[in-house]
C-alpha cells in the first residue's frame, strides 16, 4: 500500500523513480530499519540497497514488495536499474538530503535529471494506516506504564536528573527500543521552562514537569504529566485546573475537518480568559509518527489547515509563570470522523508528592 502511493506520487510528479536516502522514510517504506544504503522505487521494480549484515535479517523482515540486493558497486547497479526501467527522472529527498550528497549524485548519474520530492514522503507518512496505529498504541503503552511505575517511586529528595533516569529505565524496561526525544524532568522555577533540561539537584517545591515518550519499532509515543512537589497552594491547584480544562477542550475539538487554529483557539481562549494570557506561548500540537514532529500542527498560525481522519496528533496546552514554576498536560491522540481516539491511559487530576 505505501509503495503504490508513493508511485501514484511519482506520477503525479512526472518522476520516474524515487532515490531514498533519509533513514526513517526508508524505515517506513520499508517497514524494516537500517542505516547503510538506499531505496529506490520506479514504477516497475523496487529495491533495497545494502550490503552483507542486513541482507539475511531484511530478506525475512523488510516489506517483501522490495527487492534486497547487495551489489558489490551500488553505483554500477543503479545505472543499470536506471537504464532497465527507462528512468530519465528521479526525485531525491530535498528536505533531508545534504548539499553535498546532492552535488555527489549528480556526478555519479549524469544520465538522469534530478528533481525535488518536495513533501511527498511527509504527506506520505500524515496519514497512519491500521498497523502504525498498533505500533503508536503499543509506544503509547509503555510510556503509560512508565510513569505509573516512576510514581510509585517519586520523593522530594531525588534530583530532576533522577527522575529522567528512572522513566527512561522503566520504557526500556517495559519494551521500548528507544526514547522519542530527549526526556524532559524539571520542577520548581524550571518547570517553567517548557523545554528545560534535568538538573543534578534535587527536587525543588512546587511543580514537576516530565515530558517523555517511547519508542517502539521506530513509532513514537509523546506524553507530559505535571505532579506538586508538596502540597499545591491555592494558585496551584487553579492553575492546573486550568491547564487541564484547557486540554479537555482541545480534544473535544479535534476531528476530521476541523481547522488546526481552531483547535488550538478552544485551549488557548480557555487559558486567556483565566488571566493567563500570554503565558501559553507554543502551539497546542503537533503530528507524531516515525518522527517525533510531524505534519500537521496545532497552531494559530495554521488558519485553513484541516485534520485529516488517520493522523496523530499532541494536545498538550500549558502555562508558564516565568522565575515561579509551569504546568504542562499532553495526551497524543488519533483524529476520527466524528473525534478522537486518545491512546494516552495516565491519569490527569493533581497529584501532590509529600
């Protein structure tokens, strides 16, 4: 299926073929990873490049729609792919491929034209077929059973660093092959920090931020809790309230057709009219998938976008107090017909670390 959409791509495109070098859209045409070679699609043949350590692994796993060879001159067995399928036309990977990569691939095939895929393999990968579901489901899991194992461990007297260490040992530990960013773990006036990095210091009063995700088979999970540090004082409590009607109205307001800057406006006037205005300043979501920021987003900068049915999507509203603290709630979510499905199972209300 993902092989013949990307030929209707072509097609529509006028291209001949596809040269795929960025790790992750072979990954997903694949549906198998690795990381020395490349996929190249024509209308008539499909191969996987690479050499001797994938091929046994890749003949049982890779997509068997693919041809796995591995010449002993990829140039030499590319020419003659060229030349066998008539290809006079061939998009390369724009947005990923380096400038220098460009220039090199020019010189080796002259015989052919090169032209810019442009965002064929992001509009590719926007829409989740039935098996990414299940993998994104499955990631989504794990990073649930991390933060309820981390939970049950979590006192003030251990380091921001700590805690990143622990959520990230219970994601492998419960089946995770990887991490889907860099975790983030800050509390007190750092939490007001929406990208701050762990500290070596112990947890500080007030709130704690944790923002993480697995990954499995490749596909990222993406999810933040915010928990007290102590017992949350009255500003508190209202502030989370806040955040979290805020993300409540956000999901209701995702479905297939809706505007990506409405959405975002169903949290965001929640949040303005509390009197936090201008304490929310990044947008409600984004895409997730093989890549952990994908099309589309959930912005007020994205009037006249629309969600599709099939994408995954973040809603994680927060508000920040700069030099006090911040609070930060995200579920990942599957847009549908008539709403969404969310794969996050976390429990939202406040929890107080004493």
């Amino acid at each position: 299926m993902r092989l013949s959409k990307l030929r209707g791509k072509l097609k529509e495109l006028g291209l001949d073929a596809a040269f795929i070098t960025d790790e992750l859209n072979q990954r997903y045409l694949l549906e198998y990873p690795f990381t020395d070679g490349i996929v190249l699609v024509t209308q008539k043949s499909a191969y996987m490049i690479t050499d001797f350590r994938y091929r046994e692994e890749a003949e049982k796993n890779a997509n068997s729609s693919f041809e796995v060879v591995t010449p002993s001159l990829r140039t030499a067995f590319v020419k003659e792919a060229f030349e066998q399928d008539g290809v006079k036309t061939v998009g390369y990977e724009d947005q990923s491929m380096t400038v220098a990569d460009y220039h090199a691939y020019e010189e080796k095939f002259p015989e052919v034209t090169w032209a810019p895929l442009g965002r064929t393999m992001v509009d590719l990968r926007e829409i989740k077929d039935e098996a990414e579901i299940k993998l994104m489901a499955e990631a989504q899991r794990i990073t649930d059973a991390a933060f309820a194992a981390v939970l049950g461990k979590l006192t003030p007297n251990m380091t921001e660093a700590e805690v990143a260490v622990e959520l990230e040992y219970e994601m492998r530990r419960n089946g995770s092959d990887g991490f889907a960013f860099e975790t983030i773990s800050v509390s007190g006036d750092a939490s007001a920090l929406p990208h701050g990095h762990p500290r070596q210091q112990k947890l500080k009063k007030g709130f704690l931020t944790m923002d993480f995700g697995a990954k499995y088979k490749g596909y990222c999970a993406d999810m933040t809790r915010t928990v007290s540090i102590g017992k949350a004082d009255e500003e508190m409590k209202r502030l989370y309230r806040t955040v979290l009607d805020a993300q409540l109205a956000g999901i209701a307001a995702v479905r297939a057709g809706a505007d990506c800057a409405a959405v975002d406006g169903a949290a965001r006037s929640l949040i303005d009219k509390a009197g936090y205005e201008g304490c929310f300043g990044h947008s409600l979501g984004h895409g997730v998938g093989l890549f952990i920021h994908e099309k589309p987003r959930l912005s007020s900068a994205a009037a006249g976008e629309h969600l599709r049915a099939g994408q995954v999507v973040t809603v994680e509203p927060g508000i920040y107090v700069a030099g006090k603290y911040g609070c930060r709630i995200e579920d990942m979510v599957l847009v549908q017909e008539n709403g969404c499905f969310d794969f996050t199972a976390s429990p939202k209300e406040l929890i107080e670390i004493l």
